[in-house]
C-alpha cells in the first residue's frame, strides 16, 4: 500500500486517506521551526512516500529530484479524492489509522474504554451498541456512530459522480 506526505494545504485530504488505511504524514502535523523550509523538508524526508501538493513549486522541484509526486488541482476535498481516485487510489472506510495522528488504531481495554468515555462525557452503553477503536497517541476512541454514516454517503457521492463524468 503506498504511503503519503501531504503538504500543508491538503490536511483534509490527509485525513481522508488515514480514515481509508494509508499511512499518511500532513506537514502541518510536524513542530517545524520554519515554515518557510517546509517544501525543502518535505523533499528530503520521507523519501518511502507520495509527495501530494498543490504547490507547482514544490512539485517542480520533486519532479527535478525524481521524487513520485502527484499535483492536486482542486482545493474541494471531494475533488481532491476523485482525482486520487482516477490515478487508482482508493478511498473506503476502514479503521486501521487515526485520523488525527496516524498512529495505528487497535481494540481497546476496558480501562481504556472507561476512561475515554468518561473524559469525553459519553455514555457508557457505547460500548454495548458499536465496535471500538483505540488510538494511543491520541487516547482516542472510534466507533461507527452517525459521522460514520455520513463519511460513507460523502465517499459514495466521490464514486458516484466520478462515474458519471466518465
């Protein structure tokens, strides 16, 4: 599975390719001291992974290096997808990844559980009506509740309209 850095323009975009299992590193996560350096840190750290930018500079600059880089015209998300989607990557719901940090997601403890629920406030019955996810960077938990419902509508609209077009 191809693995990807983002520029600091797309963080949507990162974070829908961590909620669909790859291993995605957005720039503006990292305490970088200059912003101004950014586009030289992306080209020469994660030489492993995707360069994905709306920077022509920077993709410019990726290209002269011989780094896979791909150019994301939109600056709508959805568009962002569709045009991943048409250069065969794939987006579907899976719950491998933290869509906050990246960290890998695993089932919870009960202490965990217990834990996140009671902080976040949440009821504890949770637990009895969904699967749960853990992230442990983040001490975070993931369920498939409502806003899962709606990110699976959002992705069907992707394909859908994308196979229209064609």
């Amino acid at each position: 599975m191809k693995k990807f850095v983002c520029d600091r323009m797309l963080g949507k975009l990162a974070t829908w390719l961590r909620i669909s299992g790859y291993d995605t590193v957005y720039i503006g996560d990292l305490n970088l001291n200059n912003k101004n350096k950014e586009d030289t840190f992306i080209l020469r750290s994660f030489r492993d992974r995707v360069v994905l930018t709306r920077d022509r500079e920077l993709f410019r600059r990726c290209l002269q290096e011989g780094r896979e880089v791909i150019f994301v015209k939109s600056d709508v998300v959805l568009e962002q997808l569709r045009e991943l989607e048409e250069k065969g990557i794939e987006f579907k719901i899976v719950m491998d990844r933290c869509s906050v940090c990246n960290g890998l997601l695993r089932k919870p403890t009960e202490e965990e559980i217990s834990r996140v629920l009671k902080r976040e406030g949440i009821s504890e019955d949770l637990k009895e009506r969904y699967e749960l996810w853990y992230c442990e960077r983040c001490d975070k938990l993931y369920w498939m509740g409502g806003h899962w419902k709606n990110m699976v509508k959002f992705l069907e609209r992707v394909k859908s309209e994308s196979k229209s077009e064609n």
